[in-house]
C-alpha cells in the first residue's frame, strides 16, 4: 500500500510498504479520507526533536472496517468508522472518570496520550491499524468528510462542553480564528447553545462564511476588535473567549475581552502565552477569569460531534486532494489557502 512517510526534519516522501495485518483487539480501517491539522505542521518544523522518523503521519481518519483481529466483537467488516484522534486506555483512573484525553497510562503529566499519526502510524494511507475501541461507527456519515469529526470537530466540541454552564442566552462567546476549528466551533455553539457569537478572523475569507455558520457579529481581529466588543457588550465584554489561533496576538485579545469572572479557552497551538499575576500591578487577567489550555476531546466530545453531524447541523468544509498530491496539499495549508480543512484520498 502507499503511504505518506515522515522522512526526515520537516520532510515528508509517499512510499510503497507492506500492507498491515490487524493483531489482536485491533481492526484494519480502509481509510477513505485523512485530515490535515495545522499539529501536522508543528510537527514537521519540530526538526531533529521528533523521533518518529518513517512513521505514517495523519490523526485525523475515516474509512471502512477491512478486517478483524482476534478478539474484537462489535464491528463488522464494511461498517464506516472514525478514528479516534486519542488512543486512552479507558482503564486508567483519568480514562474511567471519563477524561480520556488527560489519559495516563499512554501518556504523562506534561506528554500526550498515544495519538495515531504521532507515534503509531497514522492516516495518511491506504490502511491504518487502530485499537478496536478506538474505531467508532458513524452509520450512514460519508467516513472520508467526517475524518476531520475526530479532531477539528473534538477538540472544539471539548472546549465548549467545558464552559456550557457559562453559554445562557444573555452571554456572549468571542470566537477567534475561523479555520478548520473555528467554523465548526460557530456551528456547534448555533446548535447547542442560545448565546450571542462573536467571530473574529483576520483574514476576509474565513469571515466570509462565519455568519450562514452561527455568527451574530462578525469583525475583523484587529486593533479595534477590543473597543468593539465591549462595546457591544455593554461595556461587560465576553463571558466565553476561545482561542483557536494560539499566537501572541490573539491571546492578548483573548485576555483584553474577557469579562470580570469570565473563561478563556486556549485551544491553538501558536506558542503565545497569557501572563496570570498574583497581585494587583502590571498586565493580567480580569478577577475570577477560568483559563483551561484544551487539549483535544474526550469519547464523549466524539459522540457528541458524531451526533450533531448525523443530525445535520455541524458539517466541516472540505477540500480534497488525492493521496499523491499531499505535498500541494501541506503547501496550501501551510500559506493559509485552505477553506476549511484539507482531506488526503488514497
Ligand atoms: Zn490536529
Ligand atoms: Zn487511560
């Protein structure tokens, strides 16, 4: 089968190996999309500090189930899957209290729980070999379209449900970065909350769309975008800020519009950091502000995309590129070209 290579610090090459056997309570998934994620970037720019080279790269996947190992009961061969992005042991103390992406077993304190794509091999292929639990059926989805469910819809989907008390028909969430998260956190927000969106992007296109997905005000993220929401606010600001961008200047948004007892949620991954003081001097955070640094989803998140996704009311904007062109497609993502998100098809 083909696959696309990790193939040295910030090269990635399609190569030709053997196809996969399932071992036991795995399952072999016949993909027929794999997502691109901006982590796929970060990980290409790691350089010598990654060290995984000539692993399959790809953690966002959908296909069919192609065979069974021993022991799996539960699926059928044929049935359309997702894999999940978080492989958590589901044993673990953080696993059973149903935090699986905090899972300690495969990760620890500071690392990541084992993600496919970052260490097992991932999507990016013709086949991939995922732990049973970790395929999840998906009926009648369309597997290739909703790979990008297990990750640009988990990870929003995770930080919304962490702040889900907060989002009452009075309050208002700021939504920076309109991406490949952030159209679909607009579209989760329309469906299970009533509070107003606010959805800032930088860049024309991705506003373009924010309103027909969920967005009551639209604005460019710039240095007005401060005066303007407290404005629009009443003078109260955000209760519910989150960051899909991560970068320096959007986390000092973050923090300028967040109300007195409000949240941010951290989800980008763009390095920028939030200064938290403990006293009464210099730039920080309003009184009584809940910061949480998301990291991706738990199974619960997963069902929750699944469901809304099945029900009509996320759908993720897909741009397809054929298994060979996965160069173009990194290309295209890297100089922000790409609508929504990105998918390989072997
Ligand atoms: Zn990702
Ligand atoms: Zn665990």
């Amino acid at each position: 089968m083909r696959a696309v290579k990790l193939t040295g610090p910030g090269t990635l090459g399609l190569e030709e190996v053997a196809t996969p056997e399932p071992g036991p309570g795995q399952v072999r998934v016949r993909v027929a999309g794999a997502g691109l994620c901006h982590s796929d970037l970060h990980v290409l720019h790691l350089g010598d500090a990654w060290p995984v080279f000539g692993g399959t790269v790809g953690h966002e996947g959908g296909g069919w189930i192609d065979a069974l190992g021993d022991d799996v009961t539960g699926l059928t061969e044929g049935d359309a899957v997702v894999v999940s992005v978080i492989w958590s042991c589901g044993s673990c103390r953080a696993c059973i209290e149903g935090r699986d992406n905090a899972c300690t077993v495969a990760g620890t304190r500071t690392g990541l729980p084992l993600t496919p794509g970052l260490g097992p091999d991932g999507s990016m292929a013709e086949y991939i070999i995922v732990p049973a639990r970790h395929a999840v059926p998906i009926g009648a989805l369309d597997p290739a379209t909703a790979a990008p469910l297990t990750d640009a819809g988990v990870t929003p989907m995770h930080a919304i449900n962490t702040v889900l008390d907060r989002l009452t028909p009075a309050a208002t969430v700021v939504v920076i970065g309109l991406g490949g998260l952030g159209h679909v956190a607009l579209q989760i927000l329309a469906a299970v909350s009533a509070a107003r969106v606010i959805a800032l992007d930088t860049d024309p296109a991705k506003r373009a769309s924010a309103a027909e997905h969920g967005a009551d005000l639209v604005l460019d993220s710039n240095e007005h975008a401060v005066e303007r929401i407290l404005t629009e606010t009443d003078g109260v600001d955000a209760d519910v800020v989150l960051d899909l961008v991560g970068v320096q200047p959007t986390v000092d948004l973050a923090r300028r519009v967040v109300a007195a007892e409000g949240a941010i949620r951290l989800i980008g991954l763009g390095g920028g950091s939030l200064p938290v003081n403990a006293g009464v001097e210099g730039e920080s955070l309003p009184w009584g502000v809940n910061v949480q640094r998301s990291y991706g989803g738990t199974r619960q998140d997963l069902v929750d995309v699944i469901a809304l996704a099945q029900r009509g009311r996320i759908s993720i904007e897909t741009v397809t590129y054929s298994l060979e062109q996965f160069q173009q497609a990194f290309d295209d993502l890297e100089a922000g070209r790409v609508a929504g998100r990105a998918i390989l098809v072997p």
